[in-house]
C-alpha cells in the first residue's frame, strides 16, 4: 500500500510539472501573438502613404487595448459559454470574467483541473486573439476611414461579433457539433487556429467595410487604376517578419499544450506554408508583371500563412508546401481581382485574410489527414463552416458599420484625404525630416 | 524500504525536471528583458529629432554593453551580497562574479540547491535589469547631453548606484526587513519587479541630470513653449510594442520561476494594465488637447505597465486595469507638468517612469491582495520604501552629474546642439538620403 | 515487483515530460534563429544605400524562402546522412525528409526515441540555421549584383554546398572523427553553433563572391576610397539588436537540450561576448577614427557573438568576455584591411562572419575547458577545422559564381547601379515620401 501511494503522489507531481510546462507555453505563444498586433501596425504603415502612417498606428494601438478590455468584460465569456457540446447553440451572452476582483480565480481553475493551462492563461491567449481579427480591417479601411468612426466600429466587433463566430466552434457550438450524432462520420468542422474564425472573419468583415466606405479619392480613374506607392517598404517587411513570428504562437499556442509532437509539427507546417506562399507569390507575380515584386513576396508569405493555420494540425508538411504555395497564388490572383472590380484595399487584407482564410478551410478537407486530426474530416462541414462564418462576419460588418455611416458618417472629407490624416486629425507626422 | 527508495527517487527526478522548466523561463526572460533595449533604443530615436538619432542610439548600446560588463565586475555581487534577511543592511561592497575563470560556477550553483535556476541564469537576467534604469536616463537627457560625460555617469550608476538600492530589497537589505520582527504585523515592502528598484530609481535619477543639464535650446522661450515633433513615429512604435513584449519577461520572469498560476496571473496584469493604460492616457490627452495622440497613447502604454510592475504579483486584475488607468491618466498630467515647470524631457522619461514608478509602488497598498501577496500589505512601508528609492537616486545622481559637470561639462556646445549630434559628434546623419 | 513497476513507470513518465521541455527548448530556439533572418534584412537595407533597400530585403525574403525548401527537398538528409562516426566521411547525397507525406514521421521519431527532441523540431531548427549562412553572402554583394544570379547562387550554396561542410562536423563526418582512434587523445573538431560551419563559411564563400563580382563603381577611386554612407541606421540598429536575440536560440538551442547548466552558460558567454564585442569595437574605432562610430559599435557586437559561437559551451564566462573583446577589435581592422586591399563589402560581412569566425574557432584551443566541453580541446583540430570550412566554401562559391558569370552575368549594368536597384529592377522606391 506504501507502493501504492508513492506511485499515486509521483503521478501527480508528474502531472503538476507537465502541466507548469504547458501553461508555459500558452504564455509564451500569447506574448508572440501580441507582437503580430506592432506586426500589423507595422506593415499596414509601411504599406500605405506617409501622410496616413500616424492614423494606422493610433487605430492599431487602439484596436489591440480595447480590444483585450472588451474580451474581458464581454467577449471571453460570450465565446466560451460553457455549452455542452453539439447543442446547436449559437449566441451566448458575455460578462466580465471570473474573479477579476478577488485576486485569484476560483482555486482549480488555477491548476490542473482547468485544463492544461490556468484559467488567465486561458484568458489571456484568447484576448490577444480576439483583437487581431479587427486589426485586419483597419489595414482594409485605411487611408480615408473617419477615426472615431472607425474606433465604434472596431470595438462593437472586437467585443461583441467575433465571439459569437468564435463560439459557433471552439466554444462549442453548433459548427462544432455540427453533424450531430453522427459527426464521427460525417465529420465536422476543423479550423484549428482560426483560419475561418479569425482571419475570413476578419476579411470578410473588411470587404464590408470597405464596400459601405469606397475607394480611396483618384485610386479608379477613367485613364485605370492609380498605383499607390507604399511609403516605408522596410517598416512592411519588419511588420510581415514579426506576423510570421508570432505565428508560430498563434498556430503552435493552439495545441492547447506542449505536446511535442504535436507542436513542433505545428512549426513545420506553418513555417513551410509560409515559405512556400512566398515563393509561389514571388514566381506569378514575376511572370505576370514581368518585377521581382517585394510586396507580393510579403503577402505571399502571409498569404501560405493564413492558408495553414485552420490545418497546421492536420496537413503534413509537404501538403503544407502545397497548401501554402496554393495561397500565394490565390493572394496575387485576388489582389488584381479586387482592384479590378474597385475595391480598394491597401494592403490587400481581403485577399490575404479573407480569400486564403476560406481556402485554408478548405485545404483541411483537400490535404488533411484524419490520422493527424483525430476525427473524420468532411469537405461539406468545411465549406458550410467557412461560408458561415464569413458570410456572418460580411452580413454584421455590413450592418454595423453602415449604421454608424448614417449617424456619424464614415469617411473624412476630401480636402483631409488629400492632406492625409495624420496632420488632418492627429496633428502630427509621422517623420519629421527637418532639423528644427 | 525498496517503495521508499523508489519514491525519493521519483521524486528527486521530478523536481530536477522542474528545475529545468523553471530555469527556462529565467532565461526566456532574460531575452524578453535584452530586447527592451532595442526597445528603448528605438522609442527614444523615434521620439527626438532626427538629427540627434545616431547619438541615442549609440548610447544605448554602450549602456546595455557596458551595464552588463560592470554588473558581472560588481554589480551583481553588491546587489546581491548575501545579507541575512532584516538586518537592516544598507550598502555592500561588489565584486567579479564567482567562478567566471573556472568554466563551471561552485557545482551547487548549477543545480536546486542554488534556487529555482542557476546562478548563471540569476547573473543574466539581473544583468538585463540592471542597465534598464541607465536607460531610461538616456531618454530624458537626450539632444543635448555630452557623450563621454553621459557615458560616464550611466556607467557608475548602473554598476555601483544601482546595486545599492537594489540590495536594500532584493538583496535582503533594511527594506526588505523593514519593519523588523514585528513586520508579519506592520507589512513589509513589497516591489515585484521594480516600479520603485528600477523605474522610479531611473526617472529620478533622469529628473536630477536634467536638472543639472538645463533644456534643449530654443525649448522655453518668452513666447511660450516650442512643441519639437518627433522625428520618426513608426519607430517609436516598433520601440514601445518592443518594451511591451520585453515587460513580459521582466514582469513574469521575476515570478522567479515558472509556476503556473504565478506567471499566467502576472501576465493577465501585466498586459491589461498596460492597454488600461493606453486607453486612459488616448481618453484625456483627446479631452485635454483635442487630439487622438499617437505619443500619448504610446507613453500611456508604458505608463501602465510601470504601474503594474510593483504589483503584478499581487494586484488582481480588474484592479490592475484600474491602477494601469491611473498610471495613464498621470503620465498625461505628468508631461503637462514637467513642461510647465521646465523640466525638459524630450521623450517622458521621467513622467513614465518616475511618477508611474511611485504611483506604481503605492497602487500595491490600495490594490493589493494579501492572499496574493502572501504578506501583510503596508501603506506606509510603501510610502516610505519607494520615496527611499526615488530619493537617494536623485540626491546620487544629482552629486555624480554634478561633480562631472564641474570637472569636464555635461552639455554640448550651442553650435553642435544647433547642427545635432550626429553630424557634430559622430561625423555620419542617422538617415542618408541622397543617392550617394 | 509492483514496486519496481511503479518505480519504472514513474521513471518513463518523468523522461517525458523532460523531453517535452526538451523539444519545445528547441522550438523556441528555432523562433528565435528566424527572427534573424529579419535582423539580416534590417541590418543589410540599413547599412546600404536607399536607392538598393527593396532589392536587399526581396533577396532576403527569397533566401529564408528557398533555404528552408531546398533544405526540406535535399539539404536536411545530405547534412545529417546517418554517417556511423569518424567514418572519414565526406560527402552525402540529400532526399526529401522522411515521412513528409505521410502526416507522421514514423513513430519513434516523435518520440524520445529519436533524440530529446521530435524528428520535425530537429528539421525546423536546422532549416532556420541553414538560411543563414547564404543571408551572409547577401549583404557582402549588395548594391550591384544581378539578382536572378544571386537568386541561383543563393539557392545552390543553401541547398547542396553547405550541407556537405555541415555533414563533416555535425553529420558525423571526417572532421568529427577527426583523430581517428586517438582522438580522445589528440582532440577533436569543436564548433559547438558554427563559428566555421554557419559564419566562416558564409563568409568565405561572400569574399568568393565579392572577388568575382568586383567593388561598386566609385568606391575605389585614385583619390582614395569613397565612403558609402548608410542609408537608415536605425534600421540597422534594430537588425543587430534581433541578430542578438535571435542568437540566445541560436547558440541556446544547440545545447539541444534544455539542460539548465548547460543553456545557463550558453546565454551568459553569448551575451558577454556580444557586449564586450561592442566595447572593444567603441574603443577602438574612436582611438583610430577620433569618433564614436556607431556602425563599429553594431559591428562589434555582431563580431563578438560570432567569436563566442564555437566555444559557447567550453569556454568560461570571464573568458566570453576575452574572446568577444578580440572580436570587436579584429572586425574593426579587418574591415579597414578589406577595404585597403579594395574588397568592397558594404556591411563588413566577410569580416563580422569570416574573421570572427576562424578566430571563434580558434577561441575555443585558447580559452576553452575541457572539462565543460567534455573532450580534449587540440589547437591544431581547430585550425584544420576551421582553414577546411572556410576553404571549400571558399572555392566551391568562387567556381559556382564564376560559371554563372560565364554564362549570365553576376553583375547589374552600370547605368542601373547609378540609378539603384528598386527602381531599375523591382519598380519601386523602398521609400515614398511624396504625398501622392
């Protein structure tokens, strides 16, 4: 019996140490996911005009802190009501997460009982993602967006849309029950780290936006389309470096623990999707506009990026290649796309967010491996998922943000647009060169 | 007998593999902590004006160079001198760490018995620390300063100042036995990471060599104040995401190990201080100037970080976003005021880092759990600790600075102040745009 | 029996959950070595000219890109072939990795089975490292190399060439059998990070490349040598600070464990060695200069981070501090004696990477202990090492660039290197400051 008890006492410090690894890791993969928020600030600066770059900071500084303040007092609970599985559910309300006030959460959800990882752990990689899917919009929206218009706009979806999408699957419901009772063989939906939940949301959300705004003044002209340079190509490749490295929290944070096979598959398959959407951005874009094109490169990357994060889990890594590569074709395919049919968006958010984000649902149900995800996987509950998701995100976007167009107005005015915004409304540069 | 050797067996094993999992995260810190002086580096270049970048710049890296070198010759030892707890202890003399020569510390200090990580893990991230407080001096001196003067007094502040102050808390000195036997009853000091040991301990440090300095030229005039815009705002961004990032590892690496609920508890309020703080500073500087502020918001980022550091560890979160708010609300008032009295600080080093650093130490006293704590909480012993700090780094710093000014002079000639310090001192302008 | 059950139980369940920390050290490492493929970029864009920058970052993107592919496809298999050791082996043909379609390497190696790591985070480490060796060469040819030249060189000198050094030393090859049956006797190769197989080898094949593709037009002139000023230092400084964090995964992560007193040590000979680098580099440069160069400084570190990289592991910290000091001096006169002999490397990379390199290499028969490098340490095993590393990539680069010369051109026309790069090659400025 002695025996019995130290095997039982060793079991659990085993289980406690483990589980102080796993938690580790989620804290981690939170703070590189916060740097994808100076990521997008970054490249969504350096990508648009130096007259605006003030505004595209401020808005993305805004986005990051309201929106984390928003998930707790909202968004955590509204997401993750607790459902029990495959109710069908599809609205929870929010509230302001537990024991905020009372200098610990209630004792287990600190330990093991939780899950792998405490209760703030839990919290705190959630809100860092909440946030993101907003600031995929605000790169969309930039260069002529009314600033406080903008700021109503991005909170109401940060705090109160993106959770309901966020709950339908990974607060469990009904896409996460989707199939009912026989899910075991129909399959359900699989978007492991958000390629539909955050980043399709967060680019369908943009093309709403976008369309309920117009394009930028003198972008479509009837002598064509006005190339707009990027004003700071470095600031863009810091921004895109830093996306890809917090993508390896985003993605490897969503293992949900350390597992090591688990997680470092998880890097494989991200990095390489990653790599192989630049070389693939790279060659088309090459042959179709005869330039070693920098910028395609960059969203070439983000675009493999986007297109393995709903199957970093469940894709081998050369399928990751090609999953990837697929990506950075869509990413200039869909940016000469949009300009075509005049929807302007400066830094190609909607091709990257929105069009690899659907793709890289799909691609779970073209290259996954039901072995690697553990359940069946089904084409049909990965188009039906995606299209929700989006269209959802499109639909409210659309609402919302032309509701505030008829109170407040959306746009700021011609002769602010021509100026720039960031004297217009902040009263500042962004660089000021002169020796004072 | 056999069981129990089994047991004791198990259970040295498993504490070993906590030792390395803790020692980890010492170390992960120790680079999180490294990167807040690209951090400051970068927050400080883009917040002055471009013709004095190079001059920022290179001071930081002879700071973080130099910082580290002393603090291996002797910080780290009169830091840390091994006092027995409450004896009241006030100075200790330093010296070169142990067994530097030898290739392996004294075999214990590689193992638990020395802590929760190893010596060499305890000396690197103390040694990131230490030249974080000469740092936030370089902000606030900036533009104007003499190098070789400046980098003589960063040099004995960070090696011999900042150990003294240090040892009265961390190194078991009068601070941390303050209140004596009776101090499970009166509370005693408490300082997690170092609003007080390191900010206040740099911003007053920063505010008694500005003194001594004088403003830029041309700053106060009888006209009123010249505003002098920063030169590069994507860079001060990158800067302030950049300390943001590092405060995760400063914050939870002084957790001091990787506990699980103690890290993910010091993350949630570490990160929602720091947007509470970004959001009240953006609120009031927009009510008081009529501005969305991009350096306000920025700085009231900061702000809320500092204003969490003393407490992370105990101030639950909920409260944590109120005592972020307040450090937001005073560095905006704060800034007013130092410009006001013409104390000029070209990037708010001070008001950040200073009033924060005390307001921070105090926020304990209001928001403090016990139950967190895990001791008695004492206004006074905050009051009264975190004025000692700020104190003696002014009345130091201000003799040191004093007595350089006196032997070979703190400040720059008109002309070179005129022309910038780059061009002047270091033959090479920060930015060369011409096309060579 | 139950007894020894337990005991044995308990023992396979703490081997887990150390190789869970153990892999996942590894991954984090692996983050830490990509984020310094955007450190090259910076550094490289900030170093050079305006009128090149887009052209130095697209090549950038490119070789992290196509490196980490070529790795996958061949280079990972050609590097670690599986060589039984001191077999005198030498060279290995490449294959695709193992087990890329199938979802899972085989079994055991995601297991502790295969090392204390899974077969997918040794792959991902090592893809990142690979990069880097043809970033060096990148920054040594900037500013008038044909890209599509570059691009094929840079893809054959990551994929093919630097395997079969890497094969050598850390493949099990010739060099790490080196001394035969004797070797516990005479002593063995010791390149713990790559002082040769990762720095001196980019390095040597970059001063191949510069001899074949020759200076940039005007530098060398009869009246002398033109200095190229740096087009965005700050730029620059923020590529050397990640450089330097990148290298705490870099060297850390070839503990291959996460052995506390093993990384322990690694983080503090590593961060030493940087900062005396730069110390010395400040000393120097102002003694011969009369200034306080910041590039020196930058430089400097870089020089003293390569000069620690064979011997982080062996060589004790006060010793770190020695071998990182003549680092930083040799960068400064080996650039001047480049330039003297009319090597024209805009970034003094053959310098930073191929002096610091053979003399880190060396470091370790100096400074080393035999007793944390757990072998004999032989002089004459280092400088065979090193003189073999630096020599085939030296004549391998200088053949392989060479043909290409033959048979495309190395070399951009005269007209295009007037007017830059971006604008001639890729079509667009890095950067914009017109209001549009």
């Amino acid at each position: 019996m002695g025996t019995a008890f130290a095997g039982d006492d060793s079991a659990a410090a085993i289980a406690d140490v483990k589980f102080i690894i796993d938690n580790l890791w989620i804290l981690i993969s939170a703070a590189l996911v916060f740097i994808m928020h100076l990521g997008f600030a970054s490249v969504e600066a350096g990508m648009c005009q130096r007259k605006n770059t003030v505004n595209i900071m401020f808005k993305n500084v805004f986005i990051v802190c309201i929106g984390a303040v928003g998930y707790m007092l909202w968004g955590f609970n509204a997401m993750y009501p607790g459902w029990e599985e495959a109710a069908g559910n599809f609205f929870a309300m929010g509230s302001p997460i537990e024991s905020g006030f009372e200098g610990a959460a209630a004792t287990a959800n600190l330990t093991k009982e939780y899950a792998d990882y405490t209760y703030w752990s839990d919290f705190v990689f959630q809100a860092m993602f909440a946030a993101t899917a907003a600031t995929i919009v605000s790169g969309a929206v930039a260069e002529r967006v009314k600033l406080t218009s903008f700021m109503i706009f991005a909170a109401i979806l940060v705090t109160f849309i993106y959770p309901i999408t966020g709950s339908w699957e990974w607060g469990g419901g009904w896409l996460n029950g989707f199939g009912g009772e026989n899910s075991a063989e129909t399959g359900q939906f699989i978007d492991f780290a958000g390629s539909s939940l955050v980043h399709a949301f967060g680019g369908f959300a943009a093309l709403a936006c976008v369309i309920v705004l117009g394009p930028r003044l003198g972008k479509y002209t009837k002598n064509g389309i006005k190339p707009i340079l990027p004003s700071n190509l470095p600031l863009a490749n810091i921004g895109v470096f830093l996306l890809f490295l917090g993508w390896f929290g985003f993605n490897g944070g969503s293992v949900l623990s350390a597992d090591a096979a688990g997680v470092s598959h998880v890097f494989v398959t991200t990095a390489m999707a990653g790599f192989a959407g630049g070389l693939a951005a790279i060659a088309l874009s090459w042959i179709l506009t005869k330039k070693p094109d920098l910028s395609m490169a960059l969203n070439g990357m983000l675009a493999g990026l986007v297109s393995i994060t709903a199957g970093a889990g469940s894709i081998p890594p050369f399928y990751a290649l090609a999953a990837g590569a697929v990506g950075g074709v869509l990413v200039v395919l869909a940016v000469g796309f949009f300009d075509k049919i005049k929807i302007d968006d400066p830094v190609g958010a909607i091709s990257v967010h929105g069009v690899c984000g659907i793709w890289g649902t799909l691609a779970v149900a073209i290259f996954g491996s039901e072995a690697l995800a553990g359940e069946k996987i089904s084409f049909s509950a990965q188009l039906i998922g995606t299209l929700s998701i989006s269209a959802f995100a499109f639909i409210t976007s659309f609402i919302v943000f032309y509701a505030i167009k008829l109170v407040m107005g959306v746009r700021v005015d011609e002769q602010e647009e021509h100026e720039g915004l960031d004297v217009a409304e902040h009263g500042v540069p962004a660089y000021n060169d002169s020796a004072n």
